[in-house]
C-alpha cells in the first residue's frame, strides 16, 4: 500500500476544494495531499513566530493571528486565500487560541 493511501485529509481542508453541490474535490488526491501537507507545515512553522510577537509586542492573539494571515497574502503567494485562512484557523488550534475573526 503506498504512503499516500495512508494519508489523512481533514475535513475542513478537503472542503476548500469540492465546489458547492459536489462531493468530489476538484483536485486530485496526490495534489491535495501536497497542498494539506505544505499547510500544515506553515501552520506548524508559525506557532513559534506567533508566540514570540504575543509576548514581545504585547498584543491580543487576534492581532498575531491578523498579521500571520497578511503574511500569507505576499507576493509571490505560496498558498491560496482559502487555504491562508485554513492555515491561521489551524494556528489558532495549535496554540489553544480561540478561531480568528479574518476579514
């Protein structure tokens, strides 16, 4: 059985991809797999980043959070906007942070 058999998706990932109405994503599952993969990275990657501007800088969590998601939107962008957002939502749950209220 290949590794990407075994890969676990969650929902609220695999939801950025099926259009309304549909069941299938519009993606395939080896290009959602790299997609959920390099999210979950920047997620991860942020946590330390996060914690350090709360503390140094004194600001709430929605701040960090809003300034992590300005972040994503650079250019060259290397996520989508969607996928930006799951990225700061899934910070927020890594950190215990209540969800971001993203504009």
């Amino acid at each position: 059985m290949s590794e990407d058999n075994q890969a676990f998706i969650p929902d609220s990932f695999m939801a950025l991809y099926v259009d309304p109405g549909r069941y299938k994503p519009r993606i395939g599952r080896a290009e959602m797999i790299r997609r959920y993969e390099l999210c979950e990275d920047m997620a991860n990657m942020l946590m330390d980043t996060a914690s350090t501007q709360q503390f140094d800088l004194g600001i709430t969590p929605d701040d960090v959070l809003e300034r992590c998601h300005r972040g994503l939107q650079g250019t060259p962008a290397l996520v989508t906007e969607e996928e930006s957002v799951w990225v700061i939502c899934r910070l927020a749950e890594l950190l215990n942070w209540p969800s971001p209220k993203l504009k």
